[in-house]
C-alpha cells in the first residue's frame, strides 16, 4: 500500500500520539530544530533532482573500442 494512502487515512488522534511520541523522544524543544532540518534537506533534495540532468550533460562522451583503435580523437 502507498505510503501517503497511508498517512491520509490516519484521524487526529494518531497525528497527536505521533506528536506525543516524538515529544518524548526528542523533547519539545527540538522539535521545531527538526522539523525545520528536515524542510530544508526535502528542500536540498528537490534542487539536486531539477539540478541532475544539467550535471550528466557536462560529463564529456566516451570512447568507443573502435573509435580507440582507430586513433579517433571524438
């Protein structure tokens, strides 16, 4: 089953015994140190994925064998 079906289908009162859990794991003050932490590396990520196709396209062409053999220079 998909992940965000998932969370969709959870009521309020998961949403608040998650919260509660992550409060006594990590305590209230770090929650807004995390949550903020994690925006920014969805964020990080999202611009790596726009950022990917123009960093492939400025890797230079390979050489074939025959293109080798043959002294080819590209």
């Amino acid at each position: 089953m998909n992940t965000l079906a998932l969370l969709a289908l959870m009521g309020w009162t998961e949403w608040i015994l998650v919260i509660l859990v992550l409060m006594l794991f990590f305590g209230a003050s770090k929650l807004p140190q995390l949550a903020r932490s994690l925006g920014s590396s969805v964020n990080e990520f999202k611009r790596g994925l726009k950022d990917e196709p123009s960093a492939t396209s400025a890797t230079p062409p390979v050489q074939s064998d025959a293109q080798k053999k043959n002294g080819a220079a590209h």
